[in-house]
C-alpha cells in the first residue's frame, strides 16, 4: 500500500514534470495546425497565438513535411522571446529585471540584452521619443483612466524623472537601472525582434521564401514565385469603409503602431497607448504609422518612435534612413480644444511599393 502510495505519488510528479514541459517547451508545439495556403498552392500556412495577438507563418515548401523542418524552429524563437522579453511575466528577464529597479544588476539572455541595445540605439535615433523605459508614464495614465481624470502635473514630473535609456546601464550579460523607480517595457520592438528571429530561423531550415507575421506587423523572405513579389495588406488608416493598401514587397518588413487597436480615453479624449516620453503625455496626433524597413525589429521600432514625433520629424527622421518608408497619419494643429483633421503623408517612396 505504502509502496503504491509511493509509485503514484512519483507517476504524479512525473506526469506533472512532463506536462509542464510539455506546455512551456517551445520544442512541443503542436504543428498539426500546419496546411496548404488555401489562397496559393506550394504554401503552408501555421497560425498559432502569440504575444498576445494573431500570429502566422507562411512558406513555400515541397510538402508538408518540409514546412514543418522549417516553421517548428520559427515558433520556438518566437516563444524564447516571448518568455523572456515579457513585462508581464515575473520570471522573464524583462519581468526580474524591472523586480530589481536600482538595487543590482539583474544577468539576462544574449537575445535580451541585444534588444536592450536595439532599443538603445532607437532611443538615440528618435531623440527619445523611442524610449522602453517610459513604463513610469503608464502607469500614471493608468492610474488616471481608471480615475477618469488628469494625472496631476506633479504626478507626471515625478515619473518623467524615471524616465531615460541613458539610466539603463548595459554590460556583458547583465543590466542595471541608475536611477530609482524606473522599468522597462520592450513592447514597441519585442514584436519586431521576434519576426526577425523566426524568419532568420525558416532561412536557416531552407526556406527561400516565406513569410512572418506577428498581429499585422510582418517580414517577407524570398519571393513567393519566380519574378513575383508578396502582397501584403495594411489596414487604411482613413477607417473601416476603406479597402486595405497592397503593398508589394520582397525582403523587407512592415510594422504599423496604430490608435485604432489600442487606446483609452480618460476626461472624454482618445489617447493612444504610446505615450511620448519627453513630455509624459499619450500621443494623440498620429493616428497611425506604417514603417517598411530592412528588418522588422527596425520598422517596429520606427513605428512606435514616428507615432511619438509626429508628421514632419518622423518624415525628416526616415527620409535620414536608407532603405526605410513610411506613411503616417496625422492631426492637422485644430481650433483650440477642437482636434484637426486627419491627413495622410508619405515618405518619397513609399507610393512605390503600393500596387
Ligand atoms: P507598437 O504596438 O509597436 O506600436 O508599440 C506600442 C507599445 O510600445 C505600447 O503598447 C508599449 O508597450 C510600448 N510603448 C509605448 N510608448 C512607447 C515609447 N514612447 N517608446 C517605446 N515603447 C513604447
Ligand atoms: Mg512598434
């Protein structure tokens, strides 16, 4: 009886040991959801979940088979970054990095601390309108939704004074906040970063061409056809009535930051959940903004960064970056209080890509 007691309680830690590997190893990932594109033969197509949206891979492969070699690793990037790069989980680097604050340097993955230097190195470009510590703003505005009232101008001067990349001290293996009260939220680049990882992943299992993409914001590998280009849909920021934009791209990636996903209102206002942290307030002037870019961690980036500059600097900024588009929506300045019209800019280029 004691020997049985014993045997279940070892089959149940056993069952519960496998099973929690089973859910949190990427390596488990069912791919039975694989199948043929219905839209394009010699596409597969795999949709799964994924930091907190939509997700789908799409490649061109022999058979099923082949797109399972190539899709299997892309998933298991997606899902390190995913549990290491989350705010919201307490055992991701991101999650201890933030339990720390100023106290000591917390150890985090190679992959972490290189989206902590892309991170870095977009703040500067941006001239801090990119800036993953702006986390001591949310939760004012946070604060304030729930309030239903304006954060006190004091309230936001004290977080403001939590804010800044340059107090995030990055070294071999590890980092560190030099100032009190600050942490940091990798959700304006982590997207990206994972697109590019997964799409780095499909190259490296053979893929020649395929596609990532991870709640709208995409990378395009190869061609899909010889000669031929992908056509990817972005949502018209000018609203719901409009059929999207096709846009035509091969090798590239697009990420579009856009209000009509996410925002709040507090005091009867809609205000974007990217808030610009050179001044503490959430934007409101930009609608949206779509970035086609070399990489997908730089177009998501940019996205976010744009939102925050506005129409004219974000402009001047991609106009700086070669190989880099960008169509904005933005507010025209309104009467006083009222909010102006929407207007919708491109980069030289941009109109090229569309079909
Ligand atoms: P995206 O969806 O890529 O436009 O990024 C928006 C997300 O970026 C927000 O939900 C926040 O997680 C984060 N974020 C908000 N404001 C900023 C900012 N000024 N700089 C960097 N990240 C931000
Ligand atoms: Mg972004």
């Amino acid at each position: 009886m004691r020997a049985l007691g014993f045997d279940i309680r070892i089959a149940l830690l056993l069952a519960a040991v496998l099973g929690v590997a089973a859910g949190c190893s990427p390596r488990s990932e069912p791919l039975e959801g694989i199948r043929p594109d219905p839209d394009y033969s010699g596409r597969f197509r795999f949709e799964f979940q994924a930091m907190g949206t939509d997700a789908a891979l799409v490649v061109c492969a022999q058979d099923p088979r082949s797109a399972r070699r190539m899709i299997g690793p892309a998933v298991e990037q997606v899902r390190t970054v995913e549990s290491l790069m989350s705010m919201f989980r307490p055992d991701s680097d991101v999650g201890q990095l933030n339990a720390a604050g100023a106290q000591h340097p917390v150890r985090v993955s190679p992959l972490t601390l290189r989206v902590l230097r892309a991170s870095a190195h977009f703040s500067q470009l941006t001239g801090g309108a990119f800036d993953a510590t702006y986390t001591p703003l949310r939760s004012v505005w946070l604060k304030a939704q729930g309030a239903g009232a304006f954060p006190p101008e004091e309230e936001l001067r004290r977080a403001l004074a939590s804010v800044g990349f340059d107090k995030l001290v990055l070294s071999d293996g590890a980092a560190m906040f030099a100032g009190e009260g600050m942490s940091v939220d990798l959700g304006g680049i982590a997207k990206g970063f994972a697109i590019d990882l997964a799409a780095e992943a499909m190259k490296g299992a053979g893929a020649q061409a395929a596609l990532v993409d991870i709640g709208g914001d995409i990378r395009v590998v190869g061609r899909p056809g010889a000669g031929e280009s992908w056509r990817i849909l972005v949502r018209d920021p000018r609203g719901e009535g409009q059929p999207p934009i096709v846009l035509r791209l091969s090798d590239v990636a697009v990420a579009t930051s856009g209000d009509y996903a996410r925002y709040f209102s507090v005091g009867g206002r809609r205000f974007s959940h990217i808030i610009d942290p050179r001044t503490g307030w959430p934007v409101q002037d930009v609608p949206s903004a779509t970035v086609v870019a070399p990489d997908a961690t730089t177009a998501d980036a940019l996205a976010t960064g744009i939102s925050v500059l506005g129409a004219q600097k974000g402009l001047e900024l991609i106009a700086s970056l070669p190989g880099v588009e960008c169509m904005i929506m933005a507010r025209e300045a309104g009467e006083g209080e009222a909010q102006g019209p929407t207007r919708l800019y491109y980069s030289k280029d941009f109109r090229t890509l569309v079909e």
